[in-house]
C-alpha cells in the first residue's frame, strides 16, 4: 500500500490527527488524483459495510478446540531420554562407590583397633596421580555421589507414588 492509500484509509477510519484531517480534505477538493483514489476506497469501505459476516456454527469452535487439545496431547513433555544411558550412568556410580568402599574395608587393620594401614602391594608410587586423590577431592567425589544417589531414591520413589495414584 503506498502513502496515498493510507494517508485515505486514516481519513476515512477517522484515525488521522485535525491538521493532517484539514490538509487531506484539501487534497481530495484539488488534487484529481486523491478525489478518484478517496472515491474508490470510500466506495470499498461502504461495501465492506454493507456485508454480512458469516458466523460459524457453534460445534465449530468445541471441534477446533478439541482439535488443538489433541494435537497437544499428542506432543510428548519431555523429550524422550534413553533408558540405558541413565542405567550406564547409575551402574558407573555405583560400581565406582562399591569399589571405593571395598578398597576402602579391605584397608582397614581390622585388628590393630584404629588407623588405616595400606597393604604394601597397594602402596603404588604414582606421584602425579597422589596430587589428584588427596582428602578433599575424595570427599568432593563422595558428596557428590551421595546427592546423585538421593536424587536418584527421590526419582524412583515419585515414580512408584505416582504409579500407584494412577
């Protein structure tokens, strides 16, 4: 639509300020070219006026809206996660928190009563590798362990409530 047209349809809606409303209507009395185009759009409008609109019926809207609703139904919620990439992930937790605890009785000297004596064939001189596992990443690894492992008791049971709600 050029300026024209609109500069007309804001006259003719009446949504044009009173200086641009004086200076259109100056335009439409002299310019042959704004009274045949202000002709032709007023002659549109009154159509457009005089139409009838059609209504659908009212099981319309009920079946577009059903329609709608099925199709949300239809979208999964969540994305739809493999189920053996959670069960790697728990059996790695697991398997690495029952080989830190056996390590971790097998080193005990159940009968000296206290301290923990590692056995000479475990005594292993790694000396870049003893930077890494010092007391605090030990701790940071268990911690961490520990509140996936509650997350995960937490998941199952939600779970097994929500299945027997159901």
């Amino acid at each position: 639509m050029n300026s024209i047209e609109e500069k007309l349809w804001n006259y003719i809606d009446g949504n044009c300020p009173p200086d641009e409303h004086k200076a259109i209507a100056m335009l439409i009395e002299q310019d042959e070219v704004y009274r045949k185009k202000y002709n032709e759009l007023l002659h549109l409008n009154n159509e457009f006026a005089a139409m009838e609109l059609d209504e659908p019926s009212m099981a319309f809207s009920y079946n577009v809206m059903e329609t709608i609703r099925a199709e949300k139904a239809k979208q999964p919620l969540k994305a739809a996660v493999d189920k053996r990439i959670i069960l790697g992930i728990a059996s790695f937790f697991v398997l690495t928190l029952s080989a830190l605890v056996v390590y971790m009785f097998s080193a005990v000297n159940w009968s000296a009563g206290n301290g923990v004596q590692i056995p000479e064939q475990l005594n292993i001189q790694m000396p870049h590798v003893n930077t890494f596992f010092t007391g605090p990443v030990v701790k940071a690894f268990l911690f961490f362990d520990l509140v996936m492992g509650l997350f995960l008791l937490d998941h199952y049971l939600r779970r097994k409530t929500a299945t027997k709600g159901q």
